[in-house]
C-alpha cells in the first residue's frame, strides 16, 4: 500500500512537470521546419510596432536557451523602448542528448546552423513585415561566435553583428584570412572582458572540439576595422572598468566598436553589474547607427 500511495506521488510530479513544460513549450517556442527538422525559437514584437521595423537575434551560448538568454538579456525591454523585433532561436544538441550549441564551423557536428538561422530570418520578415536591411544578430559566448560567422558566410541576411565574450573559430578566422578581399565589411561589436577564462581575451583558449585556432580578440578587431578602411579611433572611458574603442572612416563612425572590460569575466554586462555598461543597451545602440 505505501509502495502504491509512493508510486502515485512520483507519477504525480512527473505527469505535472510533463504538463509545465509542454505549456512552457507551447506558450513560448514557435517551431520552424529546416531541411526536415523542427527548430524551436521565442519570437517577441512589441505592440504596434511600424512595418518595416528592425529585427535582432539573440544567440544563447554552448550548453543555453532561448529561455535563458531572454530573461537575462532582458532585450525585450530595449525593444519596447525603441521599437524592433526579437528572435531567441534555439540550438540543437551536440550527440543525442548533448549540450546545446551553435554550429559555428566547429568540428563539433555538422549542423547547418548558417543555413537555419538565414531561413528563419528571412521568414521573420515575411511573416511579420521587417526590415531585411536592419536585420542583425548578436549573441554571448558561442553565440557570439555564431554571429562572427554568420558575418562571414550570411552578410546578405544579417547586416551587422555583435558578440558578447565570443571570439571567431579557427576554422571561421583562417577562411577569412584566405579569403579577405572577398569578405564583406560587416559592421563588428565586440563586448569581452580581460579575466575570461572561459574564452580568453587573448586566443589561448583550448583547440578541443573546434574552439580553439583564433588569435586574441585585438587581432580580430583589427582585421574587422582593416576590412573597413578605418583610419580613426575615438577612445572612450567609463568611470568603472570599460574602455570602448570606436573604429571609423573619416564619413562614417559605426565601423567596428570594441568594448575591454578590465576585471570582467565570461558574463553578460547586466545593470545589476559594475561595469559601466548595460550590453544590451550598447548592442542596440550600435545596430541603430547601422
């Protein structure tokens, strides 16, 4: 009797945490078919939102979601505040039951992860009238390297990047050294902080798995800011810790923006820190000017 009375609670709780998270699901996940799979994304548009009004990307980092990255990014807010919509795509599990992930030229797996959020986006603006040309992602950590690769392989979709504590693959840094004339000037934000041990600032982090081959953070902005034809920085100091290096054209000062922050480790500037920055702020700053 007691043995039933127990099963009845344990199949209790896991019939209501079936029933949670089908409702989660459901409430929050829209489902898009990409060669033949069902890819999950949250999809946010402020009320009365213009037609042809900008789209953003908000890339979780390796092991994340969709869930996690809107609440902590609080980007929604910033979309009210001055008018775009958001897309928080989901990425698949690396083996069966793996870590999710963004397949940014990794040897990780072989997900077209390029092709998926391409499709998604250019459905997006469909579906809902928006902006193919202020259409842009940014992303934290994997994320972000997902959003230098898709300014390497889908410039044409999205039109700017950022990355939060996000460096490029070596496998992304190496084509486009090889390929450099060929590569499109797509506008760079990059957030880092010096005390990142996850990936460091200074491109030593492990090669397992299709990380590691980039060199430091500075090298990549100056490859960016040279794609560019850059000739100037403006330098800007925050009373905290953050030093911002704005790289620009004589016509033009929204080029590349790079943002080290002394102290910080592999996080998401939030107003909750000391940092100086809110990073959700400063990417859409940054896509506005775009």
């Amino acid at each position: 009797m007691q043995y039933f009375k127990l099963f009845l609670i344990v199949s209790s709780i896991t019939l209501f945490s079936s029933c949670i998270k089908e409702r989660r699901d459901i409430r929050g996940m829209e489902k898009f078919e990409y060669l033949d799979t069902d890819r999950g994304y949250i999809f946010y548009k402020p009320d009365n939102l213009p037609a042809n009004a900008p789209l953003v990307f908000v890339l979780h980092g390796f092991g994340g979601n969709a869930e996690w990255i809107k609440d902590y990014s609080r980007m929604n807010e910033i979309a009210d505040q001055n008018g775009f919509a958001v897309c928080y795509p989901q990425g698949r599990r690396v083996g069966g039951n793996g870590d999710t992930h963004w397949n940014a030229r990794l040897s990780l797996s072989t997900i077209d992860d390029v092709g998926f959020l391409s499709s998604l986006a250019q459905f997006l603006q469909s579906e809902h009238n928006l902006n193919p040309n202020k259409t842009f992602s940014c992303g934290m950590s994997n994320g972000g390297f997902m959003s230098y690769t898709l300014a390497c392989e889908a410039p044409n979709v999205f039109k700017a990047i950022a990355s939060i504590t996000g460096t490029m693959s070596g496998e992304s840094w190496n084509t486009i050294n090889m390929s450099a004339s060929s590569i499109p000037a797509t506008p760079i934000l990059h957030i880092h902080g010096t005390q990142d041990d996850i990936v460091p600032i200074d491109g030593t982090m492990n090669e397992e798995g299709g990380w590691g081959g980039a060199p430091a953070v500075d090298s990549i902005i100056s490859f960016w800011a040279a794609q560019h034809n850059t000739s100037s920085i403006d330098t800007l100091f925050f009373p905290q810790s953050t030093n911002a290096y704005h790289y620009h054209t004589d016509l033009d000062s929204n080029k590349v923006w790079y943002y080290k922050i002394d102290g910080m480790g592999h996080e998401w500037p939030e107003p909750s820190t000391s940092y100086g920055i809110v990073a959700s702020e400063v990417v859409w700053d940054f896509f506005s000017k775009q």
